[in-house]
C-alpha cells in the first residue's frame, strides 16, 4: 500500500488500531480491532471489551492487512465516516 494523504478515506472498520498518544491517559496502549465508528468515535474490540475512543483526543496507529502501519491523528478522522470521501486534505509536506 502506498501511504498518500488519501489514507485517511480509506475504511477502517476491520483494521488493526492502537491509540498510540492520547490526552487522556486511560486509552494510551488500547488495541484491538476497529468494530464501528461514528462521527466523533472509534469503537475498538480490546481483550474481549468494546473501548469507545474519542477520535478528536488520540493519535491512532492503524496496521492494514497488507502490513502497511501509519500514523495518523484523530483529528483529520473527525465526521461521518461517509463524507471523509469528500474531504479535502491541505498537504503539509
């Protein structure tokens, strides 16, 4: 998988997550499977136990089933999984 700006439209539901930095210290180290997202949440299977992640607060390490581990901060993630398709990301490099 080539990583583009464009990752951030791809479907996460099903890939592998960790919250790799968060502002709220209970959900730093959390990982599991995605499981659904709403506009302002990751619903994460860990350990058997469903964790409900504010995306605006985290910073996510998602893994792809090809094996590609990106970085991205949950504030790009922030609104309907739907319209992140439509989406315009200002490019910082």
């Amino acid at each position: 998988m080539k990583v583009t700006p464009n990752i951030i439209r791809y479907e996460l539901i099903g890939t592998e997550a960790k919250v790799a930095k968060s502002r709220h210290l209970e959900y730093v180290g959390t990982f599991g499977k995605v499981i659904d997202e709403t506009r302002n949440t990751l619903v994460i299977l860990h350990e058997g136990e469903r964790k409900r992640i504010i995306k605006d607060s985290a910073v996510f390490r998602f893994k792809f089933s090809d094996g590609t581990a990106v970085e991205i901060d949950g504030k790009l993630l922030v609104g309907r999984p739907e319209n992140r398709l439509k989406k315009r990301i200002r490019r910082l490099w």
